[in-house]
C-alpha cells in the first residue's frame, strides 16, 4: 500500500507532464526529484519517520494522562461541590430551624412579658387598692376621732351648763358605789 501510493506521487509530479527527457541532469525537474527521493530516503534510513511516531504517540498518552487527570480533577471537584452543596442545605435548613425556633421563643417570651405585665398591673392595682382602702380607714378614723372629740366637748359644754356641785357629788357617789360593787 506504501509503495502503490509512492509510485502514484511520483508519477503525478508536474516533472510527468513536461515535455523532453525527463531523466537527464540538465532537467531541474529530474533533480529536484532526485533530492527530495534523497532527502526521504535519509530520513528513513534515520528512522525519523519512527522518533516522530513515537514522539506522537508519547505526545498522545501525555495528552490522554492529562485528559485522565483532568477528569479525576473534574470529578474530584463535582464531589466537592456536591459536597458543599449538601453542606449549604443543611446550613440553610439548619439557620430555618434556628430562626423559627427564635421567633418561637420569641413569641413565648412576648406571651411570659404580658402576663408578667398583667400580674404586676394586677398587683400594683391591688396596691393602690390596699393604700385607698388603708387611707380610707384612716379617714373614717380620723373623722370618727374627730366627731368623737366634737361630741365630747359639746357634752362636757352641756354637762358643764347643766351641772350643778349636787348633781356633781352625786354622779361622783354613784361611780365610787358602782367601782365598789364591781371589785367586790
């Protein structure tokens, strides 16, 4: 197959188609053939053909080495990323969970402030209830002293005017009569 497709670039040549003797030194034609069959043949012999295959071919497992590890890196990276992704979820659902469990005792706590509220209303209404009623029994104590004294001192004023010195000794007579009845 090598040497039909050879035959068939050699005989294909614009060097083919001119006219006169093509094999002879003064055709440049012939020479520039001559060379170039020179020039190829050398390289094989050299075995150029082969160091460039197998530079090719080490070239093409550097490549698919580095395609490997491209995809080992590739894949590495997805499960990272999956990895955080997971991660992030769980955060995210755990920071839900921490804000509604806020708002919870939040709520619980806006509930424990009212009622704290109410309760201290509660007591300081009762308080001030106490207090009136306390202020209350004073005045009425007060009012009561004050209309006991008044009654006193208008009886003593009556007592005073109507007395006379044997009504006096008399009532005198009676509560000394009335202690002796009573000790004895």
């Amino acid at each position: 197959m090598k040497r039909l497709s050879l035959l068939l670039a050699l005989t294909a040549t614009p060097a083919m188609a001119a006219v006169g003797p093509f094999v002879s030194l003064a055709n440049t034609d012939f020479i520039v053939l001559l060379a170039f069959l020179l020039f190829v043949g050398v390289l094989v012999y050299l075995k150029v053909p082969g160091l460039l295959a197998g530079k090719l071919d080490e070239r093409a497992l550097g490549i698919r080495g580095e395609l490997n590890e491209a995809k080992a890196l590739r894949e590495e990276a997805q499960t990272i990323l999956a990895s955080y992704e997971r991660k992030q979820r769980e955060v995210a659902e755990q920071s839900e969970r921490i804000i509604a469990h806020a708002r919870q005792e939040a709520e619980l706590a806006a509930e424990q402030a009212k009622e704290d509220l109410k309760a201290s209303m509660a007591r300081r209404v009762q308080a001030a209830e106490d207090q009136i009623g306390s202020a209350q029994a004073k005045v009425v104590r007060e009012v009561r002293d004050q209309a006991v004294q008044v009654a006193v001192a208008a009886a003593r004023g009556v007592i005073a005017k109507q007395m006379t010195a044997a009504a006096g000794n008399k009532l005198v007579d009676d509560a000394i009569a009335s202690v002796e009845t009573k000790l004895h």
